[in-house]
C-alpha cells in the first residue's frame, strides 16, 4: 500500500442505481395501478428520490490510517489500528464490507459496495486480514 494514493474517495456509481429505478417503477406502475389509487407520479418521484438520494451522496474515503464513511445520516469512520480485519456479505442484492473491530467496545462498520474498485481500494483492503479467507482456512485444516 502506497500512502502517497491516499487519501481516496469513492462515490456511488449513478448506474447502479439505474436499475433499481427502473424496476422499482414498473413494480409500482404493475401492482399498484397507481392512477387508480390516487398516487400521482410526482409523489411516486419524491419517494424514488428518497431512497435513491442517500445513497448518491454517500462517500466512501481511504486514508492512510482509516475509513470514513459520509453521507446524509451523518459521519462514521474506524482507525486501521482498530479493525481485526474484513468480512464481504449480501444483503438485498448488494455486496457490504463489514470492517471488524479487534476491541469488543467498538462497532463494525459496513461499507455498501455501490462504487467502482481500482488499485488502490484493493492495495488498502488486501493489507488488511482478510476474515472470511480465515475462516474456510481453519476449516480445511480441521
């Protein structure tokens, strides 16, 4: 890992939120008969822009020491000095890191996988103990 590439800030790609869009409105257009039930577009609109806005200003940022994740609930971010390492998991099509605390008095803290990779998330994410990989290690031995 180069310190000199950090840090780096990672956004939500626009196209992935494309998708969900897109079936999110056909769902409701098939299911609900919207006209019918008195919900006009521009309402369907304002709650697709609510779920959907949060995650376009969220902000993933590497630095050297940490990770910080912004966005409009807020801020929080774990120290590097802190993390026994990683964890990779789904939940409702979406790929989340979980970074895990070596210190019960923490929280883990999930990073949504909702943006393009390059070297230096990888170089950052792979100096760091890879727990699932520790995991099916063990068990092989066992």
């Amino acid at each position: 890992m180069n310190e000199s590439d950090y840090p780096r800030t990672y956004r939500t790609s626009l196209w992935w939120l494309v998708p969900p869009m897109g079936i999110g409105f056909v769902v409701l257009w098939a299911k609900m008969d919207v006209l019918r039930a008195g919900i006009s577009l521009p309402v369907l609109a304002a709650i697709a822009l609510l779920v959907v806005l949060p995650a376009v200003f969220t902000r993933v940022i590497l630095h050297p020491d940490r990770i910080e994740v912004r966005g409009w609930g807020g801020r929080s971010e774990m120290l590097r000095a802190d993390m026994a390492g990683w964890r990779r998991y789904r939940r409702r099509g979406v790929s989340y890191i979980s970074f895990k605390p070596n210190r019960s008095d923490l929280s883990s803290l999930s990073v949504a996988v909702r943006f393009p990779r390059d070297e230096a998330w990888w170089a950052w994410l792979k100096s760091l103990p890879d727990l699932d990989a520790a995991d099916r290690a063990k068990a092989v031995a066992d």
